[in-house]
C-alpha cells in the first residue's frame, strides 16, 4: 500500500514525487507516455537551462532525477480509480491501493476537431458515462473510441441500454467488443437542433441520443469526474493545497488549468507535495 | 526608459525576465549578489536537473539563459526605487527610469540573533525610517547599519532629530557619517518595557527612543514598505497577479512569502510576466 500513487510522469508528477520521497513516504508514479513535452522540441523558458533544449529531454531528465532517488516509476496506463477506504487504482497491468492519489496527467482531454463536435458537449456529448449514462436509459448510445477505456465506458454504458453503437472514427478496434454495433467509417459530423440527434459518416447517417466520448486513454479529469471531484470549464477544481473535494485527492499541473508552462506544473506539484505529506499525517496520527 | 526592471537575479527574477523577454519588452535586472542559492550546495528537488547541483550553478545557469536571450543584466545595487508618473530605481552608479518594477530580492530583511531584537519589533524597532521617523521627532534615535543603505536612511532620520546614533554592531562603517555619534562596539541586547528604551554593548548602556534597521542592503519588503506598499508579517502582500496595491509595482519569489523553493520562484515569475505584460499593454493602448 502507498501513501501517494501519482498518475502521470511530467514536470508536475515528477516534482511532486521528489519532494514526496524525500518526506519518506511511499510513492508510486505511474506514466503511459511522455506527454504534452514530447511533441515540444525546442523549450527556452524553463529556468536553469543555459541552452535550449528539446521537451523530452527535460521529461527524461526528471525521470532520472526520480529514479536516482529510490523513486518506484512504473509504465502502465490508469483505466480507472475508485474512491472507498483507500484509492483503487486499477491500470491495464495491476492493481494499486494508496491512501491519496494525485492526478498529474496534463491537459488531454480530447476535443475533437470534427463539425458539430464542440456544439454538442453538455448537449448529448459527455465524456462520463457513469455520471450522464442513466440520461439515456433505453436510448441508443454512441461511445466515441477503439481501445481499453472505450471498453470500460462501454460496459458502463449497458447498464442503461442494449442499443449500442462504437464509432472508432477510422481507427482500428484494439479491443474485442461484442453487443454492440461497430462503425469504423471516419465521422464527418455531429448533428442535431437543441440536442445531438445524429453522427454522419461518409457512408451514413447514425440517428442517435447520446454520445460518449472515451478516445485514447482516460484524461485526469475523466477519472475526477467519476470519483465524484468538481470540474470546471474541464479543469478539476482544487483548493490552495491542490486537493479536490474529495478528501485525499489532489491535482497538480495542467489538469487544473492556469499558465500551461513548466514553470507552473512544477511549482503545482512540489506545494501538492507538502499538502498531500500534511494530509497524510494527519490521517495517521 | 524600460518597460520592466527587475531587482533580483535569482530563480523569481530571471524566469520572469526570460518570459518577459520573449514577450519584446525592454527588460533590465539589477543584481547585487548571487542570493540566497548562494550558499546552498546541494540541490536535488529542483525539477529537470539529473544530478544534484549547487546552488551557485543554478543560478549562473540562469544568468546564462538570460543572457543568451538578449537580457540586458546589470550587477548593481539598488539603493532607492521612487513612484512618481513612472518608476525612478536609484543604484549605486545609476539612476533608470521604468513603467514597472518587479521586485524578486529573496528573502533578506535581516533578523538580528540579538537578545531583545525580535521582541521589540513594532515596539521601538522599524524597518523603515520614511514610514516611522516621524514618530521620534526630537527624540534620541539609533539607526542599525554600515552602508549606503544605512547612510540613505539616516538622511531622512535627520528631518526628524538630530540627537542620532550609529551601530555598526562590530562591523567597519563603509561610508563617510557627521552629524552622528557612531558606535561600532558589538551589541549585547536591546532591552526595555513595552517599548525600547536602550542598547546594550561590551561597554556601555545607551538610553534611546527608537531603533531603525539598515543593515547591509535594503530588501524587497524595504523598497515596498518605502512606497507604501502593504506588507504581512515581513512579506509583501501582491494579489493574484503578482502586483501589489501599488499599480505596477509587482514582487515575485521569496520576498512575497509562501514555499521557499526555486520552483515556487520560478513559476512566481513566469506568471509574474504575463501579468507585467498585460498591465504594460493595458496602459499603454
């Protein structure tokens, strides 16, 4: 059992976790990829660096950091976490228990770049089944996705119906789905009046009641949302100590909105680190 | 005339100038000395370095990138910052003029380790001879210092008496005194009732009204205090954007309270900037 799990291996995760080792408390950091930084090749404004240097360079460099202090760093991906005594974290290798979780994945929640996609969030679009599933009881229901969290949300999802559509918007299905009718044909558009009514493809017109969205892998704000946290604007709310209102569950870095900088993630995650050491031994005490 | 002057050559002060910079503003920062990071040796929490380093490499790290980037640095004193239509900063060779200033100078206001100092703080003992001199008129004054800055201050206790003493608590008078009785014996203890009523030394006892503090170089919290800027329990009191009541005057990093850590700086810096750069737009258009 850890003291802290956190989810997501960048300058917010990582600084955290330094600071959190060096309180002697049990970390675990687990990552799925090397982020927003990855795909930044050229950062000058991060101070202490005579020369400019490439985004992954700097994730890399944390990483060792991390690791040169004992620091347990593992690369699995988060598929769900589940509020009860303690945090359940559940990746697509293990299952992890701590007594407080800090989400530190980055902003990646998906928006997709498709006609009548941004007009249709909170309008028959959401990216949570277990909150707005039961809206649609009996309804048909689209899951927007091709890998292990669309399955997840998939599952949820046929608790309220059995008419179920995957749309994988031109990807291949990674995993294997039964009970429900695949559409693979890349989607041109989201249509409908004061609700979405149906996806088009290039091949045909869906006529559908929700649509959930679960591509990729699930963002920090989808496994906020579930667990029941505040979001706003699709930025978890977190106080001055970076805690949700879920008591033991903090967030640090882009996740939470503000400067997206290196700057600001790594502050966020090294004063989460305090609060969440606070916390911890509050609760032991 | 700059459109920002940094005071602070540390992790606060050129993280801000890096962004500020890169937002083509006309950037100077004045630097006395190399900070507190000075005299740290070992630093591992620090976010993206490998390795731990010392302090001193961070910061020269630091002046690197800045220079890199076109930053003008300059390695002066300052000794006085007046608010007039625009910010008048007065060094120990210069005198500049700036829309803005922002104040990143660590944490330096010292705390004498001198029995009866801290208890008579607000009791007879004051950091600022321009808020508080005027308290004492005619009445037996000491000033605590060595330097221009204690030479500064003493200039402005003359409006008030002329019954003057200076401490230089052991230390060697740096500049040139009349019209003062100087006193470099070491001091044993401040002592008093409610309020201060002498100093101590080896040798002597000297009855006196007030004690005002300008020991080495003047901090942030001095410059801030001086222009009527509020101040908290030694920290400069900024709003969420980093400035404080006194419009463009900003204060990023230690000297503005929280962690004491260079990602807390750093990142103080960054959104520090983009404040400046707003409020400098914001005015001029």
């Amino acid at each position: 059992m850890y003291d802290v799990i956190v989810v997501g291996g960048g300058p917010a995760g990582i600084s955290s976790a330094i600071y959190l080792k060096r309180f002697k408390l049990e970390v675990l950091v687990l990552m799925k990829d090397f982020g927003a930084l990855d795909k930044t090749d050229h950062i000058e404004n991060y101070y202490g660096f005579p020369s400019p240097l490439p985004g992954r360079q700097i994730v890399d460099n944390g990483l060792s950091q991390a690791r040169r202090l004992g620091i347990e760093i593992r690369t699995e991906e988060v598929l769900n976490i589940d509020k009860l005594e303690l945090f359940k974290v559940k990746t697509n290798q293990n299952e992890y228990e701590a007594k407080t979780v800090l989400l530190a994945t980055g902003s990646n929640r998906p928006n997709l770049r498709i006609p009548g996609f941004a007009d249709f969030i909170g309008k028959g679009i959401s990216y949570c089944a277990i909150c707005d599933g039961f809206l649609y009881r009996k309804q048909t229901i689209a899951i927007l996705g091709e890998g292990e969290f669309m399955a997840e949300e998939l599952e949820i999802l046929r608790n309220f119906t059995s008419d179920l559509y995957v749309f994988t918007n031109g990807k291949q299905l990674s995993v294997k789905i039964e009970g429900a009718k695949i559409i693979t044909d890349p989607i041109n558009s989201f249509v409908g009046d004061e609700l979405i009514k149906a996806i088009i493809t290039d091949n045909n017109k869906y006529p559908i009641n929700a649509v959930f969205v679960a591509i990729g892998t699930p963002s920090a704000t989808d496994f906020a949302l579930r667990m029941g946290a505040f979001i706003d604007n699709n930025m978890i709310v977190v106080d001055d100590k970076f805690m949700t209102n879920i008591p033991g569950l903090f967030a640090a870095g882009d996740c939470i909105g503000g400067l997206s900088q290196i700057a600001k993630a790594v502050a966020d995650g090294a004063i989460a680190a305090l609060a969440l050491n606070k916390f911890i031994h509050s609760k032991s005490s």
